[in-house]
C-alpha cells in the first residue's frame, strides 16, 4: 500500500508539473526558442512505475520507480564556436532500487527499464565531429552503445527491458548501457541512402552500478579488455513502407567466468573474447494514414555458450498506432521475449531451459508533455528457476516532459 500511495503522490507531482507548465507554456516555448537558435537544447523527462507481482515468482509485492533524465545538447556551430561540432551531456536520477527483480519477481530480462540502484549521476558525457556533409561522424566519450546499436523502433514501446537491449548481450557482454556508460569512440558513415554502418570500441567493463559513481570513470585495465561493436543497417524505401533490417556483431576481449568449468582449486575457469551476434528487423506492415497503422519487429541474438548464461533470444511484436478511433496518437501492442537458457548450465541442474514474457500495453498520450500507460506482463519461469510459479505482473507508467 504505501508503495500505490508513494506512486500516487508522484502521479499528483506529475499533475502539479504539467498545470505550471500549461501556465507558463508561452514562456518556455519562447525561452527553448530563443536557445536552440543558439544551438542549445535542453530536455527533461520524469518517469515514475509502478508494478505489483499478483501471483507467482519470489514472492506477491508491488513496487515504484522513478527515473529523471536531463539532457543538454550543444551544436557547436549555431553557438558560434566551430563548425559540424556537437557536445552532449546526460544526467540521470534513479531511486527504487531493484527490488522488482530482485526481489518480488526474480526474473531474468528485468520488467522495467528503468530499474536501477538508487542515484544521482552523469551518465554520457561525449563530442562529436560530422564530416563530408555529415556523411560520416566520429563521436568520442562516455556513450551509451544502446543509444544507437541493437535499436528497434517499435520496441521502444515496451517497457520490459529486453525490448531495448537484448539480454543476449546485456546479461553477460558487459557493454556501455543504462545505467553505466563507459569511455569509448564511435563511427558512423551513411554508404548511401538506404545503407549505414556502425562501429565502436568501449572499455570492455563500464563498473558496478550499485557502487555510487556520480561521474563517469573506467580503470581501463588489461582484465577489463574492449567491448568491440559494429553493426550494418538497411532502411526500405518509403514506397514499400518505412522499415530497416540490421546485422549486428559484438565482442568483449576481457576476463569472463565460465559458466560451468571449473579449475583445480574449485574456481570458474576464466575466458577471453567473449562474442556475440543479432538480427533485427523492425518495419511498418500497413499505413492507415500518415501516423497511423500497424508495425511489427523481430529480434534474434545468439553469444558464446561458455561464457552465457543467456545463450539465444528470441523476441518481437506488433503495434497498432491509432487503434481506439478519435486516439489517433495512442498506441497498443503486444510482444514476447524468449530468453533460452545456455544448456550447459541447464544440465549441470537447478535452472529451466528457458523465461519467456509476453508484455501487453497501451500508451495513452494525453498532450505533447504527458502520457499513462497501463501495462500487464506474463512471466513464464520466472529467472529460469525450478519451482517458481509464472508470475503476473500489472503496473503502470507515467512519464512528464519538460
């Protein structure tokens, strides 16, 4: 209950936040202007969760989240330093900890994706350069791989974490994601109009998140080793409607523990290179109008079994925009996210094959600045784990941008 209530109050903040900002509109519309002609943009985003776990996994619970995102965005050129230059700083502030997962549902791909240890901290900090009529750019920093690798677009609908970033990689792979980024550099080149390729070299450990770092840092040792990332993406005409296939391939050259071998001295043995690949694609099936219609995605990884617990993901979805006549920017989808189990780690006793979750939502967007959405997640095997019940989770989020 005083987790509804704390949820309740923050909806109320949420409400208290939107009336001032109806109030005072004109002046921020005029003072956001006035600074991204000066090539300076500022955003601000709060989101609060709210999930209760009705029956199955650990145990029966509810919970909130919160996560506050601030975001400042220099273009270099517009504010009269240098041309093609762009500065990009994002701070964040969690609280909530990880007791959905941890502790009330136990599951594997992590429910909300806002989940995080409690804290205040700079999470990307990074400049980039563009070149050749901004066909190709280099960005150099504290960067957040998931920010442009392993993105699909109608899964950003969700709110189950393994719609964002696959927890093929995300369980094992150590990369530079919510809520640690680490140091690296970034090239992107556009081939042509319908092709793009990425690549990127990170620090192969961005930290320990439940360890307060209110800065970015890396130890950039020799065990840590380099996160090394490339993807290729091609995006459809838009006369076959708009869309895009990308072929992803990553690899950690650090320090990693089998998941089964051990040595003489009853250690896990340690491994190197650990490697991975995905598959995704994300494209609109019909156009009721120009925003409106139905969307589909699919998402397929495969990693090293010696080193991953999480061997193979299969996920994807559909998403209908529009579907509630007179809700025109409203959004309703339903998705599954298949996660098997390495099946070494299955043999060796204690864990099920698999964790599958089928996520249903609705995104209802009330104004430019605020939107609800009611969201219900079936888990089946909760964490893999032999014994616990399939668990349903109800919740939901509302989100204020300033």
């Amino acid at each position: 209950m005083k987790k509804l209530l704390f949820f309740l109050f923050n909806f109320y903040f949420v409400y208290i936040c939107q009336s001032a900002l109806v109030l005072s509109d004109a002046y921020a519309a005029a003072l956001r202007d006035e600074l991204q002609d000066k090539g300076v943009s500022f955003e601000a985003v709060y989101t609060v969760d709210y999930f209760s776990n009705t029956q199955g996994g650990i145990k029966r619970g509810d919970t909130y989240l919160t996560n506050l995102d601030i975001t400042l965005d220099v273009d270099t050129e517009k504010l009269g330093l240098w041309d093609n230059g762009q500065f990009f700083i994002y701070g964040l502030h969690n609280s909530g900890d990880e007791k959905l997962t941890g502790e009330i549902v136990g599951d594997l791909q992590t429910i909300s994706n806002i989940e995080a240890p409690r804290t205040s901290r700079i999470y990307e900090l990074w400049y980039q350069h563009f070149f050749l009529d901004d066909q190709l750019s280099i960005l150099l920093g504290f960067h957040d791989y998931n920010s442009e690798f392993n993105v699909t677009e109608y899964g950003s609908l969700y709110i189950n974490s393994s719609f964002g970033i696959q927890p093929d990689i995300s369980a094992g792979a150590r990369p530079s994601v919510f809520p640690l980024a680490a140091p690296g550099i970034r090239l992107k080149t556009l081939l042509n109009e319908q092709w793009e390729l990425l690549f990127a070299v990170y620090d192969g450990d961005p930290g320990d998140p439940d360890i307060s770092e209110h800065f970015p840092r890396s130890d950039l040792d020799r065990s840590s080793g380099a996160f090394i990332a490339t993807e290729l993406a091609f995006y459809f005409h838009e006369q076959f409607l708009p869309g895009f296939i990308k072929l992803g391939l990553w690899n950690n050259s650090g320090e990693v523990n089998d998941v089964v071998d051990l040595n003489l001295s009853g250690d896990p043995i340690e491994r190197n290179n650990n490697m991975g690949g995905y598959l995704i694609i994300d494209k609109q099936l019909y156009r009721e109008s120009e925003e409106q219609g139905l969307g589909g995605f699919v998402q397929f990884g495969m990693n090293d079994k010696r080193v991953n617990e999480v061997n193979i993901y299969v996920g994807g979805g559909f998403n209908y925009r529009g579907l509630v006549p007179g809700r025109d920017e409203d959004e309703a989808g339903i998705a599954v996210a298949h996660a098997v189990i390495n099946k070494d780690v299955v043999d060796a006793g204690g864990r099920d094959d698999f964790e599958t979750t089928i996520e249903a939502t609705y995104n209802i967007q009330i104004n430019d600045k605020v939107r609800i959405q009611p969201d219900i997640q079936y888990i089946f095997n909760p964490g893999a784990v032999k014994g616990f019940e399939d668990a349903i989770v109800a919740g939901v989020r509302v989100e204020l941008s300033l």
